[in-house]
C-alpha cells in the first residue's frame, strides 16, 4: 500500500453480513482500518462523531436508507467525507440521485472487491492531495481550496468532494475550456469512472453554482468540453 493512503480510516456502512465480511477483511488486508456499522442510524452517528478519510455506504439499510444518510451527513452536519455508494441500482437516474444526495462515487453491485479498494484508494488520495491553500474568483464566485468554502453573491453553497475538485479545476482554468478527458484525469486520475459519471457531477455542480442564480456560469461547450466563465463579461 502507498504512503498516500497509509493508515487510511473508513467507515463501512453495510446491513449484508458476508458482503460486509469481504470487504471488511479486504480492506484490512490492504492497510486500512475499517469501523462497520449495520443499519443507516448506527452508520450516520459514526461518520459525524468520528473522522474517517472514506465511507462505503449501501444503499438499502435498515432504519435509515443510503440516501437519507448521505444528505443528513452533508446538509445537517457539514461533513465532507469522500462517500462512496453501492447500489443495485445503476441507471442514470438511479446515479444522478446519489450523486445529488452528496455521494462522490458509485459503484453498482455485484463488484470486484479490487475496484471497490481502489476507489477508495482514490478518493483517500484526492482528500489528502490538496494542494496549498487559495481563494479562486470568477465573476461572483469564490472558492477557498484552504477552508473549503465556496460563495457566490455572497451566498454559502455546499458542494460534494468531488464536485469541489471539478469547480476547482475549471475555476483554475477559467475562461478556458477544459475537456472532458482532462476533467475526468485530473478527477478520477488513472480510474476513469463509467461515461455517465462526470455528466451527472456536473449536473450536479451546475444545480449548485448556477441554477439559483440570474447568470449561468458553467457552460458547456460541444464537441470541446467545459467552460467556466461569465458570458456577459468582456
């Protein structure tokens, strides 16, 4: 294991004993040290006392779904954990759901146990890759790599890991256009994600950043990739 994800914490929601038993000792074998919870409560109460670099969390859970505990996890309790979901369910629909509910990645089941680890291998990396602190503008927006903050008009907006990564590396690029394969390298690195990942992430993002708001500022440029600038300014 690399010194990146070295002593690596993740907390493991998942009610399906033998599927939390493989992953489990998996993940253990690789280095990393695994907290499980069974049921979305027990789950949603470890991840907001304790600090872990990544949560597993399933979808269908016994008293509190998947989806309930992410967005409590990021709406209630401001945590911004790298979240990975399993599911069964994997149309679009079903991954623009999650990915709107705050997960960063998602991973349909059944899965090889070695892409599960290094998903989380890549989200640990991504958490513990951020480079030294500072604040990026575009028209109204603002963005703090340090404290993790973005605004617009003054207005708080929360944003997933990953989606923070994507607005960070278009607001870095601004007003260029970046492509998609870059924003998928730059995002995902060597494990590229599945062709409907990034769209939905920046559904997402675009519901975030733009969509209250009278101007948009992401806008997508066809045939080349995305642009993150203000229209109207010259």
């Amino acid at each position: 294991m690399t010194a990146q994800v070295s002593n690596a914490s993740v907390l493991l929601i998942e009610d399906h004993r033998d599927i939390a038993e493989m992953v489990g000792s998996y993940l253990e074998s690789r280095g990393y040290t695994i907290d499980f919870a069974e049921d979305g409560v027990t789950g949603l109460h470890l991840a907001v006392v304790n600090d872990y670099d990544a949560i597993v969390l399933d979808l269908m859970l016994p008293g509190l779904d998947g989806l309930s505990v992410c967005r409590k996890l990021r709406e209630e309790a401001r945590r911004d954990t790298p979240l990975l979901m399993l599911t069964a369910r994997d149309t679009q629909q079903d991954k623009i759901t999650g990915l709107d509910a705050g997960a960063d990645d998602y991973l349909v089941k059944p899965f090889d146990i070695r892409e599960l680890e290094a998903r989380v291998r890549a989200l640990v990396r991504r958490r513990r890759g951020q480079l030294a602190a500072e604040v990026l503008r575009v028209a109204d927006l603002s963005l703090d790599t340090g404290t993790l903050e973005v605004s617009r008009a003054g207005r708080p907006l929360t944003l997933t890991p990953t989606a923070f990564k994507l607005l960070t590396v278009l607001m870095r690029a601004s007003p260029r256009v970046v492509s998609r394969q870059d924003l998928e390298r730059e995002v995902w690195g060597d494990l590229l994600p599945d062709s409907d990942t990034l769209r939905s992430h920046l559904y997402t993002l675009r519901k975030v950043i733009d969509r209250p708001f009278d101007r948009p500022l992401l806008h997508t440029v066809h045939g080349a990739g995305y642009r993150l600038a203000d229209a109207d300014a010259h």
